[in-house]
C-alpha cells in the first residue's frame, strides 16, 4: 500500500485538476452562448429602430444599444476631441469622470486594443472582456497542467525505484543476517572449546580478543536484522556509547609506527535519549572509521565526545587531526556510491546520515574545522 500512495495521489490530483479544466472550459461555452445572444439582440434591435416610423426610435435604438454594450461587460472610456473623457462603463473601479485615475486608466486600456477615433468627435478607449480574460488564461492553465503531470510522474518514478531499491536493500541484508547466524553460533562454540583446553595467559587474552570480535559479528549481524524495519526508541547512554566505541577501535589502531591515539569523553554528566541504540552506535562506527582512514599512513589523534547544545538538542563528535576533505567534494561526501577513497563504496556516510535524518530526525553535518574533518550528529533529546 505504502508503494501505491504516490501513484494514487498523483491520480487524484490529476483527476482534480481535469475537472477544474472541464468546468472552467463549459463556463467559456456558456459565456460565448450568453454574448452571441446578446449580439443578436442587438440586431435586431437596430433593425426594429430603422423599421421603427416614430421620430424619436433612433434614439431609443441607441440607447438600447449602449445599454447591451454595457451588458457585455467590456470596459469603455469615451473621451471628446480634447481628450478628457466624457463618459465610461464598467471600470475596475467606481471614480468619477474628473478623477485622474480614469485619466490614467486609458492608456492600459490602449495596450490591449487599439482606440476608435472618430474626427472631431472623440475616441473610444476600450479593454477586454471577462470571457476574453479567461481565455487568455487557458494556454496558461494547460502549460502548467502539463508541467505537473511531467513532474508528478517523474516524482512518482523516482519514489517507486527508491522504494523498490529499498525493499531490495533490506532483503538482501535480512538475508545476509541470517546466514551469518549458524557460523557465528560454530565460532562461539570452537572459542568456548579453546578456554577449555587452553590455561596460559596469552591463549586466554587472545581468547578474549576473540570474543570481542565474536561480539561484534553478532551486533553486525543484528544491524543487518534492523534494516528496513522501524526503529526502536529506547533510552540511549550516549557517554556509554561513545567511551564503548572508542574503547573498541583504540585496541585495533597502530600504536608504533603512525601511532593513531582515540580520545572518547562521555561529557561531565550523563546524556541521555530515546533512539535506537544499536542504529548509532553503527551511525558513529562509520564516522570513527572514516577518520581512521583518512589518519592512516600518517598518524595523529581522533575524537569522540558528546554534549549537551541545550534542552532540546544534544551532539555527537567525531574529530580528526588528519589532512580533512577537498572543498571540491565536500558538497558529495554524503551521496550514496561517492568516495574520496579508491576501494571505497561510498555506502558509510549516507547511512550513517539516513540513520540520523530518517530513523532519529536529527541532522549529520560536516562541521567546519581548521584541521582535519569534523562531522556532528545533532539529535533531538
């Protein structure tokens, strides 16, 4: 259902403005019927004034005349050979014949039709009517008709192949999940057997190392489960959060040469929101791993930390000291398939922003910094 909700607005809204079309285009027939009737009227007044014997029929026929002109609701400024106006009829506005604004008025009208002049007895000054206003509107109304229903469709277009990539993306990762979970279960049993047969030190640290490994396999694993599927909202430690995944990558980092040293602060006081865990602690892995990147071969010092903006907003930092991003691809970093890196997917920090923007309402920014690249998640707590 969710898939067909832009298809279906779209047709709704391309059914509505059909209609507006069709109701505006029987509104022109019946005006254009209403004003052919008034110009057979008009004839057949003039022909019943010249059959008329009476002296004054004339007249009458004129003024008749007049009257039905003013019906048709065009607008008229009557001026004498001096050109100030003798009479007038159906302006946009009430003014008598002295105020400059019917003065002013003329020269409008002049745009729109050329004026009758009639030699030492004057002119007359005339505009559209509302039907020939209407009309002009139309091709107006169709270009924009046609505009919405392109860009509706390519609109529509984009969602569904978004949507369809999306579905596809989660399966696939849903997939991977599951076969990753009967050889994680045989590891941990092989790492079970090795504490038991082994009694020196140094098998029971590696052992340890590797079940922190295991560990975080199985988180892995259980990301690839969230994908596609709502977001939780638990209450997050954010300063935990940031001490656990700093401690993480400082014991896989070089300590000789091209030393890389991780400092995570978990602030001062506890911090504290509703999100989903597992989905930042991913968000900020990929961030930490960028600035990993970008410091190896080199060396240097990376960041981690957490505070309080105010009430409402709280903020994780990754910093790094390294050589940062080009200006020219710092507009790029977040789309989907850009690396600054050969082997790179350029998966890492378009997820990492999906997962603040879209799972969390939040923001992932590139912070400005004089050295290195600094990138802020800004969430709601």
């Amino acid at each position: 259902m969710r898939g067909r909700a832009p298809v279906i607005i779209l047709g709704t809204l391309l059914a509505l403005l059909l209609g507006a079309y069709i109701l505006f285009s029987r509104r022109v027939v019946l005006e254009l019927r209403r004003d052919a009737g008034r110009s057979g009227q008009m004839y057949a007044r003039v022909f019943r004034a010249l059959a008329d014997p009476r002296p004054d029929a004339a007249n009458d026929a004129l003024l008749d005349l007049a009257h039905s002109i003013d019906a048709l609701g065009v607008p008229v400024i009557v001026t004498d050979s001096r050109g100030v106006p003798a009479a007038a009829a159906n302006l946009p506005f009430t003014a008598p014949l002295t105020d400059p604004q019917v003065r002013d008025y003329i020269p409008y009208l002049d745009r729109l039709n050329a004026p009758v002049v009639e030699p030492g007895i004057g002119t007359v000054h005339f505009g559209d009517s509302q039907l020939i206003t209407s009309l002009r509107i139309i091709p107006v109304v169709l270009a924009s008709l046609l505009a919405f229903v392109f860009l509706a469709g390519l609109y529509t277009l984009r969602t569904r192949m978004r949507a369809d990539r999306e579905r596809v993306w989660a399966g696939m990762a849903r997939e991977s999940a599951h076969q990753l979970a009967t050889p994680l279960s045989s590891l941990s049993g092989w790492i079970e057997l090795l504490r038991e047969q082994s009694a020196d030190s140094v098998s029971a640290s590696a052992i340890a190392h590797m079940e922190g490994d295991l560990e975080r396999l199985q988180r892995v694993s259980h990301r690839f489960e969230r994908i596609g599927r709502p977001p939780r909202r638990d209450l997050v430690d954010l300063g935990a959060l940031v001490v656990r995944v700093g401690n993480y990558f400082q014991a896989r980092v070089p300590t000789l040469a091209h030393r890389v040293t991780i400092v995570a602060s978990g602030g001062n006081e506890p911090i504290t929101i509703e999100g989903d865990e597992v989905l930042l602690e991913w968000a900020l892995e990929v961030l930490v791993k960028n600035g990993l990147d970008a410091l190896a071969g080199r060396g240097g010092r990376l960041y981690i930390t957490t505070k309080r903006l105010d009430p409402d907003r709280v903020r994780l930092r990754v910093a790094d000291d390294g050589p940062g991003i080009p200006r020219d691809m710092r507009a790029r970093i977040f789309e989907p398939g850009f690396s600054t890196k050969e082997s790179g997917w350029g998966i890492g920090l378009s997820l990492a922003k999906r997962i603040a923007e879209e799972n969390h309402r939040g923001r992932l920014v590139l912070a400005p910094s004089e050295k290195g690249a600094t990138f802020d998640i800004i969430l709601q707590g």
